[in-house]
C-alpha cells in the first residue's frame, strides 16, 4: 500500500454575514503589503435581454465612467495616484469589480469605490464612447482563430441558451444598449443583498465589516437575483461547423459535448479521468496527437464548471493540412476512452500529479479567496474546494472509467474547426464518421 501524499492544507475564507443579506469573504495574509478586492453581484450576462447581451459589463464598466464629482478622468487619475489597479471582469453567472492598492492606500481606495457604486452618473457620452470601445475590442478578437472559435462553439451548442451568449457581447447588441438599459440593471442588480465582497492581503479580521459597510453605503438594499438559467441540452448527433477564414495554414479545431456538473456524484471521478485523456503534458491526447505523430503543438481536454452542466471540450491545432487526420484521430481517441476507460496505473499518476501540484492553485491570497467566491456565486458544494485533495485521493480506476462512460457522450459532438471552407470542408466531413449535418459560418458571425 502507498504512503499518503501530502499538499498544502486549504481552509475556507473567513466569511461574514452583514446586514442588508450583504456577505463578505476574508482570505487574510500579512507577508506582503497588498490588499485585494472583489466587489460581485450574484448575477451576470445570464441576465442580459437576448437581444442586449453585454449590459451586465457595460453596466459595470460604466461605474468607473463617471460619479458624484469626478468625471472618468479624474477616477482614472485619482486610481493612479493610489497606486491601485481597478478592473471588470464579466462571466454568464457573475460580473465583478477586482481592485487592488497597497495596505496604506486601502482607505483611500475604499472611499473611491464606494463612491463610484454608490453615486455614479453615467453620462450619455460616455456610454457611446464605452461601446464604441467594447465594439472595437470585439472586432480585434477576430484576430485569434481560437477566440473565434471558442464563440462559435458555445454559440451553436447551446442555442438559445444563457451560455450560447457571450458575456462581452455582439457588435449588434452592444450598440442597442442605451442608457435606460444601463439604470434597469443598476437599480435591480447593484444592490447590497446581490453582492458578495471578496478581500484578500493585508488587512485584519476585525477592520472587514467597516470596510464592507463604507463600501455599499450608497446602494439599495434589493433583493438578491434569482437564477434564471434553466439546464442546458444539447442536440443529438454529430455536427461538423466550419468558421470560413480565408487563407488558414493552420486549423483550430474543438469537440464538444456536454460535460459534468459539480453536483455529480462522479464529478471528480470524471475529472480525474479527464486528466488521464488530455489533462497533462503526458496525456493520451499529447503522446498520440503531438509526441508520435507531430500534427500539433498542444491538444488537451477540458471540463468547465458553472451553476448549471457545462461543455466538454477537447481543443487541437494541426496545421491545414494534417488537420482531417487529426481530428478523426482525436474522436476515435475519445472513443476508445469511453469505451476502455482507464488504467489503475494511469489514474495512480495523475492522482499524484493533481495532489502535489494543487498547491499552484492556492499558493496566494487571492486564488484561495477566489475559490470562496466561486462556492457563493456558482453555488458549490461548500467543501468543493477544502474537500478536493480528498476526493481526488479516493478515486480509483473503475470510478473513473464509470465517469467517462456515464457522462462522455461521443455519439453526440459538436466539432468546430476554424479553416478556410474551400479547402477543409470534405476533408473535415470525411473524418467524422456519422456525421448528421454541416454548417459553414464566417468568422466574423455573431
């Protein structure tokens, strides 16, 4: 029998619940003098109208556009002058302010933020001159096949649903948001009960319920948002989408079905699995695609969490010409891993490898405070982070091999490549065996 393997110890963040149904999360260190905060809301592009996706972020953008006083100008200055960093990041389930200063400077960054959340103007102007910005940055994304197409995969898999939409946007929907549009999502998601503060650095326990306080001040009370992602399905079958690019000497390809929920009792079976096929360096995916046979720099596998099931993703980039093998390889690669499953010796490698590595996932303040997050905001088991070593250590071969063929579906796939149509189409479709339909899109589709 094997002796234990041992990690760092993980513990959750200090967690405060404040009036106003606000919580706060605290992951405290004091070896450097930095201070981190995230302000999230509960509710993200999932909210966006269909036909106006990107107002969670524009919205939120928009707070550092203008407030009581001071015009975007002197926020950004007075941001400077504090040595601080401000920015939004924006997902399906939540949309968030990350900042960060150092310890001396927290007050002053305190007051600043509260000021942009609780008294902003949004200004007519600024708005236009926000989306022409976010249009601009939506356009230069055209610029990477693999940003092209990961949109057009999550696009076409889950149609019609909150995760078919992209949290920054189209060009066309930016452009309909209006300033009315901007004040609804204020008034009904910045408020103190849909908001979850982060903090992580230099600061003390005892300091965090002030902080927190000073930071809404200025908001409403609300209402906390309720979730209004149903389930996602998928549709049955093979499909091949070619993103038409002209002049393509290399292929992005991905391959999609759904994949697991981290409310799956084999979710962590299934990750670990998932390691053995395309998780590592050493992966089947890697020996097979870029150590034997050359086709490809990388070629990996990847299971996404959120609230609700997530895809499936197994992501390769073959140059033009070896891209039809390759994907057919890759499929019948997969194909094999949901029928053999895995080995008792490869799990009890990557076993070691996700335990002795985890460290890299919590070896600062803030990696650590962003799981806390994550549990709130996704709805995690609460233990789906401090109880992870554990459950990965308690996986054995048959467990995981029962995952992937529970959970993988290769008889349902959405295969994506971004490639020049003239040239790849039929040598993309005659690589899928089964194959239902095809369907060619330009890379610049929304």
């Amino acid at each position: 029998m094997s002796s234990p393997i041992r990690s760092a110890r993980q513990v959750p963040s200090v967690r405060f619940a404040l009036d106003g149904g606000m919580l706060a999360l605290l992951d405290p260190v004091h070896s450097v003098p930095l201070v981190s905060f995230v302000i999230a809301l509960r509710s993200g592009s999932d909210s966006d109208p269909v036909d106006k996706a990107g107002l969670a972020r524009i919205a939120m953008r928009m707070l550092r556009r203008g407030c009581e006083g001071m015009t975007a100008e002197q926020i950004d200055f007075r941001i400077d002058a504090l040595g601080a960093e401000v920015a939004v990041d924006a997902g399906t389930s939540s949309v968030a302010i990350h900042a960060q200063v150092i310890a001396r400077n927290l007050d002053g960054l305190v007051d600043l933020l509260a000021k942009m959340l609780g008294t902003p103007t949004f200004v007519d102007s600024e708005l236009e001159r926000l989306k022409r910005e976010t249009v601009a940055e939506i356009e230069d994304a055209r610029d990477s096949d693999r940003v092209v197409a990961q949109k057009a995969l999550h696009r076409t898999l889950f149609a019609g649903h909150a995760y078919g939409r992209n949290p920054g946007g189209t060009t066309e929907s930016v452009r309909a948001i209006g300033i009315d549009d901007v004040l609804a999502f204020y008034h009904s998601f910045v408020v103190t009960s849909n908001i979850v503060i982060g903090v992580a650095g230099d600061v003390v326990a005892e300091r965090i319920p002030e902080l927190a306080s000073r930071l809404v001040a200025g908001l409403a009370s609300g209402r906390a948002a309720v979730d209004p992602v149903a389930e996602p399905s998928m549709r049955p079958g093979r499909r091949l989408l070619v993103v038409d690019k002209p002049e393509r000497t290399q292929t992005q390809i991905l391959v999609a079905t759904l994949g697991t929920s981290p409310h799956d009792d084999d979710h962590v079976p299934l990750y670990v699995a998932n390691g053995v096929f395309g998780g590592t360096f050493t992966s089947r995916l890697m020996r097979e695609v870029r150590s034997k046979r050359g086709w490809s720099y990388g070629a990996s596998a990847r299971a996404s969490i959120d609230r609700h099931r997530q895809a499936w993703v197994l992501w390769t980039f073959p140059a033009a010409s070896d891209a039809a093998p390759c994907l057919k390889l890759v499929i019948e690669l997969m194909e094999a891993w949901v029928a053999h499953g895995v080995t008792a010796r490869e799990v009890a490698f990557i076993k070691r490898y996700l335990i002795r590595s985890h460290a890299f996932e919590i070896d600062t303040a803030q990696k650590r405070l962003q799981q806390s997050l994550d549990v709130e905001l996704l709805g995690l088991p609460p233990d789906y982070y401090t109880g992870w070593l554990g459950r990965v250590g308690a996986v054995d071969a048959e467990a995981a091999s029962l995952a992937v063929s529970r959970r993988i579906r290769p008889e349902n796939l959405l295969c994506v490549a971004v490639a020049t149509a003239s040239n790849m189409v039929e040598p993309l479709r005659s690589a899928i065996s089964g194959l239902e339909d095809t369907q060619i899109v330009a890379f610049d589709a929304e």
